[in-house]
C-alpha cells in the first residue's frame, strides 16, 4: 500500500511537471535568432550615444521590447548627419567590435531610414557580407527622397556651407560631438544621389533582403504633428519625378521597397496611416496609433525564420 501511494505520488508529480513544461512551450518567439543590430537613420542615435539626446530611445523601447522576446539586441550610435559610406565604415566597425567581444559568428540587421543605406554599403563594399544573415530595411529611401531634392534645389550654392556649419555645430551639442556633415548627408539622399549609391552597391549573392514600409493617406497634424508638415511636399515632388505621391512625409512608398518586400504595420480605420517616424516608433510617436510591437516582432521573426 505504501509502495502505491509512493507510486501515486510519483505520478502526479510527473504530470504536473509535463502540464508546466510541456502543455504550453515557454519558449520566447526570437530564442535561437541571430542577434539583431538596430542600425538608426538620419540626425539618429543609439543606446551607447554621448548626447544630450541619448536621454530619449530612438527605437521608443523595441530593443528592450525584442530583447524580451528572446532575441539579443544592440543598437549602435553612428554620426548623425553623414554620409552613407561614412556612416558604413562606422557601423562596420561596431558590429565587428560587438560580434569579436561576444564571440557571435553572423547577425540580423534592422535600419531604419538612412539606416538601411549605410547598411547596405557596409555589407557590400566594406566586407560585412560573411557577417550579416539578414538585413530589414524599414521605409528607407532606396531611390531618394524628393524632399533632399527640394532642399538641394531650393537652397542657393553660396548658403549651403553657411547652413551646414550653423547646422552642423546645434548638432554637435545635442548628439555629443561627432564630424557632422549636414550637406554630405543630403546629397546621399536625394534620387541622383541614391541612384549612383545603388550601382555602386550591389545586393551581396549571401545575404537576404527584406523591406517593410508605410505612408500617411492624409497631412493629417493631429496623428502627423511634423510629417504631416511636409507630406505635401513630398507628394508633389514623388509626383514630380515620376516616383508617385503615396508617401510617408519623406519617402516614396516606391522608394522604400527593395528586395522582398514585406508590407507595412496594420492599423485601425480612423488612423491615417503610418509616417516616417512612427514607423520607428522614435520617441514613442507610433505606439499611439498601432501595435509597433507586433510589428517589430514580425519583422525580427520574419529574420529569424530566413537565417
């Protein structure tokens, strides 16, 4: 009799142990996923920024949101007004440096605007093809932006240093120092500018391209307080060069698709879509209006799934 109860026990025991660890995985979504490097766009920083503006998340909480689903997450600060190539060579360095200290073999990229540019460079040009699994290039401006056109036209010749050192120094004191080079960062974004980084960078035969993006339907200032600002302007110029006036205040939605595009972020009827900032959620701007951690969780797992 004692034996049977020593057996009974035995089992309930092992039940309730299947029934905690078994019955329902507690294994996090990203778990196993290559770490994820959040690359920032354009007057952007990161989690390891010197500047006054470190204060604030530009990511809005996905690094530490991603990190709580499993995944390792690392979010460099790069200069903030520079060009593509610049900006390449810096995060080259970092994601070497963090890779060789941890000991990681490969790892997904993440960028954001201008972000994904500098990315792209960094792996086709600087040899960071061996290193990247994935990269996710999240309403990036592939084919320019007709708002640096705007600029670059509008602007007369004789003003534009004038404009980039008196640019240059406020950005200095907000980010922490950094050679900032307002002018260098333009002409990396327009769309002559871009269409010659692109034959210059070719997609890399072993990494895996994915593209996510969004655009406003209206200038809408209540839900676009700064892009729905400029979204006019934008539309005009999309219009203008043949690159279409859906748009998220600063891209062209055919300009943020390269290659596999993935779509953008679901939201609610009375949302007049997603801009440029919210889609980054930076400083908080997009968790108002739909679920940007639903959304970063799909972009993350979409890498993990093709790594």
């Amino acid at each position: 009799m004692r034996k049977l109860g020593l057996a009974v026990l035995l089992l309930f025991l092992c039940s309730g142990t299947l029934f905690a660890s078994g019955g329902g995985s507690s294994s996090k979504p990203l778990a196993g996923s290559y770490p994820i490097v959040l690359s920032h766009g354009l007057f952007g920083w990161g989690t390891d920024s010197s500047g006054i503006i470190s204060i604030v998340n530009y990511w809005g909480g996905m690094d530490t949101y991603l990190q709580s689903q499993g995944a390792t997450v690392y979010a460099p600060t790069k200069t903030a007004a520079q060009s593509n190539e610049t900006r390449g060579v810096q995060l080259k360095d970092k994601v070497l440096t963090y890779m060789a200290a941890n000991g990681f073999s490969k790892v997904h990229i993440l960028g954001h605007s201008q972000g994904g540019l500098d990315s792209r460079y960094a792996i086709s040009n600087l040899g960071l093809s061996s290193k990247v699994s994935t990269l996710t290039t999240l309403n990036t401006p592939h084919r320019g932006s007709p708002i640096a056109d705007i600029v670059t036209t509008v602007l007369p010749d004789w003003i534009k240093p004038f404009v980039s050192g008196i640019l240059g120094v406020v950005v200095q004191l907000v980010y922490g120092g950094g050679n900032q080079d307002a002018l260098a960062a333009l002409g990396s974004l327009t769309t002559s500018g871009t269409a010659a980084f692109n034959t210059r960078t070719p997609d890399a035969s072993s990494v895996k391209y994915f593209s996510y993006g969004s655009y406003i339907t209206i200038p809408d200032l209540i839900q676009h307080p700064l892009m729905g600002i400029i979204q006019p302007a934008c539309v005009a110029g999309g219009l203008f060069n043949g690159q279409g006036g859906t748009c998220d205040g600063l891209v062209p939605y055919t300009s943020l698709k390269w290659g596999t595009f993935k779509g953008g972020p679901d939201y609610g009827l009375l949302v007049t879509g997603v801009d440029h900032l919210q889609a980054s959620n930076t400083l908080n701007s997009g968790k108002f209006w739909y679920d940007v951690e639903g959304y970063f969780l799909k972009m993350a797992s979409n890498a993990k799934s093709n790594q």
